[in-house]
C-alpha cells in the first residue's frame, strides 16, 4: 500500500502536513500535542461524474430555472400589493404624500423619479473582493476575458455586477435627492402611544433581534424628549430617533389601533431630513437614530453607504472618548449611557468589520486604541453573555484577516506570505470556535439533515447559533479563498507541486464552507423570519462565489456536480420566500441574486461542455 500523504488530522482538516522526519509527528499534530495518526482507510479514486447526459441534465435545469425566474418576474409585476408595499431596506426616497404638490414643481422631481426606477445590481458589499485566480481580480475586466476564455461565451455578469469603483456605493439614490429633503417641511411625529408599542415589541422576549442598539430606560427619556414641545430646537436628535423607531414597524405585530398610517420609507425620509438639519452631530439619539435606518432589522444591510459608516464610527469614537473623560460619579443615569455606549461600540465594532471585509479596506475602529472589555462566555455557559449579531472576539479575527491579507501591503504578499498568514488566522479562527460554548458552537461541514433547533434550547441560543454559523462559514471562506492569489509572478507556469496541494488544501475548505453555507440557509429560514431575506444577501452571493469560481478553475471536478446542485437548490430555497413577507426593494434584490446565480450556473455548464469537448479532442 502506498504511503500516505497526510496524517489523519491534516487530511480531515485539508491542510499541509510537514513531517520533518519520518517516525515523528507532523508540525501541525506536534504544536497542537495531539496523537498523529494514520489508520483512515485509503480511499478510491471516483470516476468523473459529469456525464454528457448529467451536463444535458444541467443544462435543461437551468433554462427551467430561468424560465421560473420570468414567470415569477410577471407575477410580481401584476400583484399591485408587492410593488406598493414600503420598504424599509431600500433607500429609495418615497416622497410623503402631504408634500407630493411641492415636490411635483421642484428641480429635485427628475432625481427622485430616476432614483427610483434604477434597477438594482449586487454591490461589493454583498459579493467581496477575494475573488482571485493566480492573482487576477475576477470581478473585473480582465476576469470578464478570463471568463468568456473559460466559457466560450461572453459573460454578462456586468448586468449584475458593477466592476468599476462606484459599485461599492450603490444606493438607490444620491445625496442630492436627501439634502433637498432636508429642506421640505416636517411631519408631525407619529403618537407617543403607537411610539411607546414599538418599543415595548423591541424588547420583547419573542422577538427575533440580535441588534442591542437601545437601552430601556434611555429610550424611554429619548422619547420624552421628543414629544416635549418647551424643547423643539433641543430635541431634533430625539426627534429623529422617533421616526427610525416607526420605521420599524413591519418586524412587529402591532394592534391595528395603534398603526401610524405613515410609510417605513416615509418615516427614513423624515429621520434622516431631520439628522441633515443637525449635521450629524455627536449625540447618543443620533448614533442610535442612524443605526436603526441603516440596518432594519438586522446589521447586515447590503446596501448600506460606506460614507455612512464613516459618520457613525467618528461618532462612536466621539461618545466613548467624551464619556470615558468623564469624573465618574453617582448620577445612574450618566452611568446607564456609559455603558450604553460602550455596548453601541461593540456593535459598531462588529459593522466596520463586515464593510471593511467585504469592501478590502481597512478598519476604521481597531482593538488597539479602545479599552472595551469583550466579554467572554464563562465556562460552563451555553450561550454568549451579549446579544450582538456576532462574537467581537471573531471579529478580532476578521480584523486581523483585514490587515494581513486585504490590506495595501498585502498586495505585495509572496505566495509563502499568503499561506502563512492564512494558516496563522485559521488557527486563530479554530481557537475562536473552541471557547464557544458548546451548545451553539460552530462547525465546519454541516449535513442536510442538520437542525438549528437544538432540542430545548432557547430562543436566543437558536438565534446566536444562526448568527455564529454563518459568520464563521463566512470567515472561514475570506481567509481561505485568498489562496488564490498565489501563483501571481509566474501566470504561464503551473504551480509546484507543494505549493498545489496547500493551494487546494484551503480551496477545500473554503468551497466546503460555502456549501454548508447555504444549506444551513435553507434550514434556517423559519427560524430566521423577517430577516431571512437580508441574511440571504449578506452570506449566499459570496457561497455562490466561491463555488463558481472553483468550477471555472476545475470544470471536470469530482465534486462540481454536489457543488451545482446546492446552488440551484439556493435559488429554489429562495424564490419559496412568500412575496408578502418582503418589502418591494427586498424582492427586487432576491430576485435580482436568483438570476446572478442562474447566470453563474449557465457559465459553469458552458465551462463544463468546453472542457468536455476538448477532452474528447485530445482523446
């Protein structure tokens, strides 16, 4: 029997195995002390399954798909309901109906008309920049050539995709149209009771929140604040805190009584007219008000303005400085909003790490330069001691993945740099996933018949599990595929052979978390409820690339067929979202990333018939 090349822990892991000497346990078993073993029963080689019929059966599944998606693009059309729902997520600019007639002979009509019919792409925010093959950015023009050389056919991805430097600031409108909604008159604020409802809901032990932007107490004085009339001018911040609170409206069951009658989209306009007016300036009512327009529901807002979040990180920044100046002293209020802000920090702190991951830059808020306490689960727990969307100790991790291989510098990285950085943070990562506690710990491969809801476990325990899931897979996947950038310097050259097995060592891992990715999506979209449809696009366009691309790079791969169907079993998944339970900017963009993954299915199947005729020929 031939010698193994990898012990059994390596092989599981799919990475490198250095063993200096035979005899003597493998660098990776020795630095973790653990046995090095090598008793796993040798495996045979499968046969290639991507049949001419299994290619013909692709094929016609995927004009099905697409033939779906148009059916499904009429109906929307002819449901009047869908396309006059508001939406929360879309920064589409809705003019209040009382200021119609003002609006009709203002210069800013053209903007708003146009702002509102532009059809929406896949930002750079939702897809990434760690798209690479030996050290070609795919997402661009040169990739496009790569493509239609791997196809046979010219990629319209661009229809999808912008490759140019403003697709990471796509919104549906510009800072024109809100400045000069800063200039319209003011609604009245909706009533304090129908407020109050909205507050008494976000607190709700069954609601389905991750997102500890608001403080009981705090809130409560905010609002008194707002509906005081001796301190109008004051209370402009409050005031705009208001009116994100009633854009919340849709992820709570609300008595009928206390409906405002006023649109989600209508009540961003008035939140954000209202923060034009303050400048932005640094105040707790204002940081809140902005974290609650630009993340509804969840922080995973795909369409959310860089630029934004530059404003909320200096205020943050601004808050937490002037708070920790402060004398301490025995006021329990001042107290309170200490530590409110301290807890806003950690969650800001979590934001700026999935913009500057997704975007390739880097972060704006750093460990080094703030004394915030992240605490830590203590043994024995079950569930993380805080309710923010994820672990700030695996966005340590995320930081650190920023700076070693998205940065400048990294450019730069030879292709033993890469490997050692990510053989570094995947270490790190593996730390960060054994303190979870064990209950919602993550793991790497996630079978179909898999369940989030863990016997008796709780509602928030279930809630973290979904959230640590996903964000691990998605670390996981922006670690590991930047291992195609190595082979940079020598393109025509195929790489060395010890080089090819790590290179694909970490391509494994990363294409194994992108299929558990989107199935453990698939079984969590009732547990994930009105938000299903921002998780969906926060983490299934980057699965749905990761998978792609290995299938553009290995067209005859083993496992390409798994790999398909998972992808059209996504875009299955998602079309079976009730159109009711979205808003017209969340359908739009559902749709949207449905036909971007029939379109990456039908450049894969191309790719697959390609190299399947040249085999032929060279046979």
């Amino acid at each position: 029997m031939p010698p193994r090349k990898a012990c059994d822990t390596c092989f599981r892991r799919k990475i490198q195995c250095v063993i200096l000497s035979p005899g003597i346990p493998c660098d990776w078993c020795s630095n973790q002390k653990i046995p090095c073993t090598f008793t796993r029963k040798p495996q045979k080689k499968k046969r290639n399954a991507l049949t001419p019929d299994v290619v013909s059966a692709l094929t016609r599944r995927v004009e099905q798909l697409e033939n779906d998606l148009a059916r499904r693009d009429v109906e929307q059309l002819a449901s009047p309901s869908t396309e006059q729902k508001p939406s929360p997520n879309s920064q589409t600019q809705r003019t209040p109906s009382h200021l119609e007639s003002q609006v009709a002979d203002s210069p800013t009509e053209d903007v708003f008309s146009k702002s509102a019919s532009r059809t929406p792409r896949l930002s750079h925010q939702q897809l990434g920049r760690n798209w690479y093959f030996r050290g070609m950015q795919i997402l661009s023009r040169k990739g496009q050539d790569w493509i239609e050389a791997k196809t046979g056919q010219g990629s319209p991805l661009e229809d999808y995709v912008t490759f140019e430097a403003q697709g990471d600031r796509y919104t549906y409108t510009n800072s024109q149209a809100e400045h000069d909604l800063s200039a319209l008159p003011a609604r009245e604020l909706p009533e304090k009771r129908a407020t109050l409802a909205i507050i008494d809901a976000f607190f709700d032990s069954t609601a389905d929140l991750c997102f500890p932007v608001l403080d009981r107490a705090l809130i409560n004085a905010t609002v008194d604040q707002a509906y005081c009339p001796s301190s109008a001018a004051q209370s402009l911040p409050a005031q705009a805190c208001v009116w994100a609170l009633n854009s919340w409206t849709r992820f709570f069951s609300l008595p009928a009584g206390l409906l405002t009658g006023v649109g989600v989209e209508a009540c961003i306009d008035e939140c954000k007219s209202i923060l034009e007016k303050c400048r932005s300036e640094p105040s707790l009512e204002a940081l809140q008000a902005i974290l609650l327009v630009e993340y509804q529901g969840i922080p995973l807002n795909v369409q959310s303005d860089p630029s934004m979040h530059a404003i909320v990180s200096h205020m943050v920044c601004e808050l937490l400085d002037s708070h920790q100046q402060e004398a301490c002293c025995e006021d329990a209020m001042k107290d309170r909003k200490r530590q409110h802000v301290d807890n806003l920090f950690g969650l800001c702190y979590i934001l700026d790490k999935n913009i500057a991951l997704r975007l390739g830059r880097l972060p704006l808020l750093t460990e080094e330069y703030y004394d915030v306490n992240f605490r830590s689960a203590a043994p024995g727990l079950t569930e993380l001691p805080h309710d923010y969307p994820s672990d700030p100790k695996l966005n340590l991790v995320k930081e650190r993945t920023c700076r070693l291989l998205y940065s400048p510098k990294a450019a730069k990285l030879s292709d033993g740099e890469i490997l050692q950085y990510i053989r570094q943070l995947d270490q790190e990562l593996e730390q960060w996933r054994l303190s979870v506690p064990r209950l919602i710990r993550p793991r790497l491969s996630i079978p179909p018949d898999f369940s989030p809801l863990i016997g008796e476990s709780s509602r928030r325990q279930k809630k973290q599990l979904i959230n640590l899931q996903l964000d691990y897979h998605y670390t996981m996947i922006a670690i590991h595929a930047m291992v195609r950038k190595c082979g940079a310097a020598n393109e025509e050259m195929e790489l060395p052979e010890d080089l090819h097995s790590v290179v694909h060592s970490s391509v494994d891992i990363s294409l194994e978390a992108s299929r558990s990715t989107l199935t453990f999506l698939g079984l969590s979209l009732r547990l994930l409820g009105r938000g299903a449809s921002q998780y969906i696009q926060w983490y299934a366009p980057v699965a749905a690339m990761a998978l792609f691309v290995n299938g553009l790079v290995h067209p005859l791969s083993d496992s390409l067929q798994t790999d398909l169907g998972a992808l059209i079993q996504a875009v299955g998944i998602f079309q079976s979202i009730p159109l009711d339970t979205l808003s017209s900017a969340e359908a739009r963009q559902i749709e949207k990333l449905s036909k971007f993954i029939v379109e990456l299915l039908r450049l894969v199947s191309s790719a697959i018939w390609k190299a399947k005729h040249c085999e032929m020929d060279v046979d």
